[in-house]
C-alpha cells in the first residue's frame, strides 16, 4: 500500500519532548497533513474510551508519546498509559483490527530517538498493515 | 460488594448474534467498582462492539446507558422505554440485576455481559479478593473478623488443617491460611482463649444449601402491608 496516505493520530505529552508544541503546527517537517497532533497534559491523561474513539472514527493508526517511566513529570503518568495501551491492544487484537495498529513510546527530551523518527516509522508501520476497515467516509 | 467480571469480548459477540438494536446497560454500583459495568466499560465494550460488528460486515446499533443500579425496580422503571425500543438488553451487571430486568421487562430479552464472582473487597486498586460466603449466620465475632468459610478452601470451623504450611494454604502459595489470619489475629487482640471453644457443626439452612432465601422485614409485617 505504498500509495495509502494513513490517518495517524498522535496523543503527546509536552514534556517528553520540548518539540511537540512545534510539531504540532508542522511549518518545518514534511508530515503528511494526515498526522494529527494532540498535546496533552500527560500521557496519563489519555483514557482508554479516547484511544477507541479515535479508532471508531476511523484513524489509521494511533501512536501515544510520554515521559520515561521514572522521568514522569507527573509521577506515574506514562505507566499508567503503558498500561492501558497494552489493555487496548489486546482490544484492538480481539475486535480484528490488529494490535499493531497503536505503539506507545517512552522518550526523553535530551536524548533517544526523535519524535519526528518515531512518527515517520508509525507512519510506515501503519501503511504496512494498510486502510483501517473501520473508515468512515468523509463528505467530499 | 459483588465482585464481577466482564466476559470476554467472543462470548459476548456470539450471544449477540440475530440481534439487531442492543442496548448495553451498565450499573453504577458493585459493577462500576469492580471495572466491570460502570458507565466507562459500557461506553468501552460499546465502541469494541461497534467496531467488531462493522469489521465482520454485521449491522448492529449499540445504545449506550447506566442506571444506578440495576437491582432495584425504580432504577429500571426509569429506563422501561429504552429497554422497549431494543431487540436485547446486555446488562453488565451481577446475576441480580440481569434478573431484576427479565422480571420487570418478562416481554424482553436480556443477556448477561458479566459474570458473577464472589462477594469481596477491592484488596487493593485493580485486586477484589473474597471475604464472605452469604452464609446467613454470621459467627466472625469467634474468629478474630476472619471468615472460616470463605477464607478457609476447606471451611473449617475449628482450627487449621495439616496442609497449612509457613501461614499458607495449601492449594496455592499465593493464597494465606485462614486459621493462620485468625490465630494470629485473636493473638493480637489478646483472645486466643476463644479457641479453647469448639465450634458446633454448623446450621447450613441458614445459607443457599437452604434453598432461596427471602427476607421480610418485621416493620413491613406489624404494618400488615402487602
């Protein structure tokens, strides 16, 4: 599916990576405009009814950024995400949508892989796994 | 508290199979504690259920709603016209509240999306362990607060049995001795001489080996209500 331009939404903290704000307005990086960007206070701030929803709705792919788990800026934020994006997985596993669809990174702002780097690979990932079936036709 | 737990998401696919409009109720109370059937794990099983459904090429609409709880007929009273509208009620509720609804409703149908476990308490967030058989006469008051019949595999009455082992039964390593709980605990409170009294076998008409069991309250009697 090399042509399938997926519709990939992010949930990040801003405090993993001090870009993310940037990121988001995407002026300098050569995103795809499908990749939506959603700052949140905290990675733990993303519940599990969020994260199927934007499946529902019909999201290609979903990835979740947070803190290192002994480097939370609000604790045990990140590891509560962890676990809750390895609960969904086995979901997403069940309901035939495939558990790879949803990655979950730990990133810390000073060193590691770059948001940018960890977006482009979902990006591909997700164009692996192809169109979800999930798609709700947009209003042309 | 009932402890339940939501069947798995297959299970529940398979009972729904011929049903069109379901109306997924949840329970604000015993079931929400247990992260079984509040009011997010509806809003949850609703959006796998829809997503599931729409993957295998099914048509099915999902309603969404939560009583307080679902073992009492004014709650459900409140819902009867969704209850109506639906082809099936899946209640994520205990065996209580599944039941309360086939009775109010005799002309719907309800399956139950959980099941029933034991009564218990949250040991810790995300951890409900058993604590009480309903055995319909309560005798905790000789034991330190520690049921024997719930606690012990083996509901002993009188002290442990040989298989307990470092203070733990031995069905599992993970599961502590009763009697080891409740030695220790009497010992705590300076009354180990309650277990110099043997216990008498016990009464079992008093819990469900009894048959089903009613309480009618002794002020609704006096006031010769029906």
């Amino acid at each position: 599916m090399k042509n399938l331009k997926p519709r990939l939404v992010v949930f990040s903290c801003p405090w993993c990576c001090f870009q993310m704000a940037d990121l988001s307005g995407a002026t300098q990086l050569d995103y795809s405009p499908q990749v939506k960007i959603n700052i949140v206070p905290c990675s733990g701030r993303v519940e599990i009814i969020d994260l199927m929803k934007t499946f529902e709705s019909g999201a290609d792919g979903v990835l979740v950024l947070g803190c290192l788990e002994d480097k939370c800026h609000h604790q045990n934020g990140s590891l509560t995400a962890k676990r809750r994006v390895s609960y969904i997985k086995g979901l997403l596993k069940d309901i035939g949508l495939g558990e790879k669809r949803l990655e979950m990174f730990m990133l810390s702002p000073s060193s590691g892989p770059k948001p940018e780097e960890i977006i482009g690979n979902m990006v591909e990932q997700v164009k692996g796994l192809g169109s979800s079936p999930i798609k709700v036709k947009r209003k042309t | 508290m009932i402890i339940t737990k939501q069947k798995s998401l297959e299970e529940i696919r398979k009972m729904l199979a011929g049903y069109g409009k379901i109306l997924i109720l949840g329970c604000g109370t015993c079931a929400t504690v247990c992260f079984a059937g509040g009011e997010r794990e509806v809003a949850i099983l609703a959006s796998s259920l829809r997503m599931a459904e729409k993957i295998n090429g099914k048509k099915k609409t999902f309603f969404e709603h939560t009583v307080k709880r679902q073992c009492d007929w004014e709650f459900l009273d409140e819902i009867a016209e969704k209850v109506k509208a639906a082809d099936v009620v899946l209640s994520l509720s205990c065996g209580v509240g599944v039941q309360a609804i086939a009775e109010r409703f005799p002309n719907s149908r309800v399956l139950p999306g959980i099941d029933t476990c034991f009564l218990g308490l949250t040991a810790e967030p995300g951890i409900w362990s058993e604590r009480c058989d309903a055995c319909g006469h309560c005798l905790v008051h000789e034991t330190g607060g520690i049921c024997p019949i719930a606690r012990c595999a083996k509901g002993l009455f009188n002290g442990p049995c040989g298989g307990s082992v470092a203070g733990k039964c031995e069905i599992s390593p993970d599961v502590p001795c009763a009697w080891q709980l409740i030695i220790d605990h009497l010992a705590a409170l300076g009354q180990l001489d309650k277990l110099e009294v043997i216990q008498p076998p016990k009464d079992w008409r008093t819990s469900h080996s009894g048959g089903p069991r009613k309480i009618v309250s002794p002020v609704r009697e006096e006031s010769g209500e029906k």
